[in-house]
C-alpha cells in the first residue's frame, strides 16, 4: 500500500515538474524591456541601407549592404548598453557577422567580458544567463568568407528545459525578417544542418548591464 501510495504521488507531482520554467530576475526582466525598446522588428530592416547605430533608413537607392543586418542590430544594442563587441569603424558592417565571430574568440573579446558558454547543456546555461541580466550572444560563421554568418541576443524568457532543449533559447534578432521573440531553431533554421546544433556558438559578457530595475 505504501508504495502504491508512492508510485501515485510521483504520478501526481511528474506533470508539475516537467512544467517548471527557469525565471526571471529584475535584471534580466529589464534588459528584455531594453531589447524590446529598440524596436528592433521596424528598425534595421532587409532591403534598406542602415545606419548601423540607429537602425533608420539612411541612403535611399543604395544597392549595397542593403540585404541584412543582424551583426549591426549587435553591435548597436552591445554599444548602448555600454559593452564593446566588434563594431564599426573597427570593422565594416559588410560581412560583420563572420568577424564577430572570430573576434568573440580573441583575446581582445576576453579583455571586454567575453566569455564562451559551454558544457552538456548549452541551451539552457545561455537562457539562463540571460534571464539573469548578462548579454548573451548566438554566432554562427558562414563557411563562405563571402557569404554572411549570423548573430543574434538571446533574450531573457521563461522556458521549460523541455522547450530549450527542443527548440533552443529565445532571440532577438535582425535579418531577413525581424523578430522581438523567436526561438533559436527558428532563427537560425537556414545554418542549421542538424539538431542540436554546434556550429552555433555562444558567448556572454561577465559584466551585466547597469539597467535600471522596476
């Protein structure tokens, strides 16, 4: 009877942990707040040329760097929220993303508070972190130096480990669309050759923004 009292109760209680999210802190509710601010989803669109730290249209007719602009959204975000990462004038924004990459494994990335995320459970360490308040980064380098790769922010949001694990941390992100919310498979389905996904990789800056808390 005990155990039958037992295998019950672990029925039970099996539903309500499987359900369980990793949270969210006042640090990491405020840098979602701030990524949602910069309006990503109508700024720093396809198909336009853009200034790289505003987002806005700024060369009309231009034939040039008018495809996406991920990396620029990047280094944007990274700059106003007082955190270096490989931008201009110190690189171009054709084919920025391929050189972030490789920047975020220097020792120049390191000296600025970049640090890899790795172990068994890359997914949910960088949702974590994110929902911490850390800026956290997904890059992938095209194989193609002439083709662009892609990065993006990992956005703080309430997920299951059972959702991470199936469909990847949450994102903000320029590219061929914009998305305030979209999760990693989605984002990065055109780099994505198998799941899980190691090409992709992540980095976070140990210093935490100084954003005001609600």
């Amino acid at each position: 009877m005990k155990n039958l009292f037992f295998l019950l109760l672990l029925a039970a209680t099996a539903p309500a942990i499987g359900q369980h999210k990793l949270s969210i802190d006042d640090k990491g509710r405020a840098l979602k707040d701030f990524y949602r601010g910069m309006q990503v989803e109508t700024l720093w669109l396809s198909g336009q040329h853009v200034d790289w730290e505003s987002g806005e249209p700024d060369r009309p007719g231009a034939e040039q760097d008018i495809h996406t602009h991920c990396s620029a959204f990047v280094a944007s975000a990274c700059k106003r929220l007082n955190t270096y990462i490989l931008r201009p004038p110190e690189h171009k924004t054709l084919l920025l993303a391929n050189a972030q990459f490789d920047w975020l494994a220097s020792p120049e990335a390191r000296n600025n508070g970049w640090a890899p995320i790795g172990g068994a459970n890359i997914y949910e360490e960088a949702q974590r972190l994110a929902n911490q308040g850390f800026i956290v980064v997904a890059t992938y380098k095209n194989p193609d130096a002439k083709v662009p790769g892609h990065i993006a922010l990992v956005t703080p949001h309430a997920l299951t480990p059972e959702k991470i694990a199936e469909s990847g941390p949450m994102l903000t992100m320029a590219g061929t669309h914009n998305w305030n919310l979209i999760s990693l498979k989605a984002g990065f389905k055109s780099h994505i050759a198998e799941w899980p996904e190691h090409a992709i990789l992540f980095y976070y800056n140990i210093h935490p923004p100084a954003i005001a808390t609600r």
